[in-house]
C-alpha cells in the first residue's frame, strides 16, 4: 500500500485527514493504509475523486489501487 500512501502524500493530506473524510478513526485508516484492512469501494471512489479533482483527472481505481 506504499502507492495510497505517496497519493495521500501528493494530496497533501494526512493520515487524520483521511479518517475524517471516510468518516473512520485515525487508526481504522492506518490498517487500511498499510493493507491491514481492505478500503471499501465507497473509500476507493473518495480517494480517486479526490486525485482526480486535483492531480490526475483520468486517474482510475484500478491505477490506484491495483496496478
């Protein structure tokens, strides 16, 4: 999960951030982060359009998630 990671980063976004916008604790997100825990499709769907709102417009969940 080192990708999600760096796009977090490139977003400017903390591990906090991102909890809140999932509506998760600090340390439910961390497990995601670190493929502890898998991310939801609805989680999945936030973190591309967020990539796409403000790096990557054509970004895809796959190109995120599984490549």
């Amino acid at each position: 999960m080192n990708k999600i990671i760096g796009y977090r980063k490139m977003l400017g976004l903390t591990q906090n951030d991102m909890a809140r916008l999932f509506g998760i604790s600090p340390q439910a997100y961390r497990m995601k982060e670190h493929g502890k825990t898998a991310f939801s499709k609805s989680e999945m769907l936030l973190v591309r359009n967020s990539l796409r709102q403000k790096l990557f417009p054509n970004i895809t969940v796959d190109e995120i998630f599984f490549d």
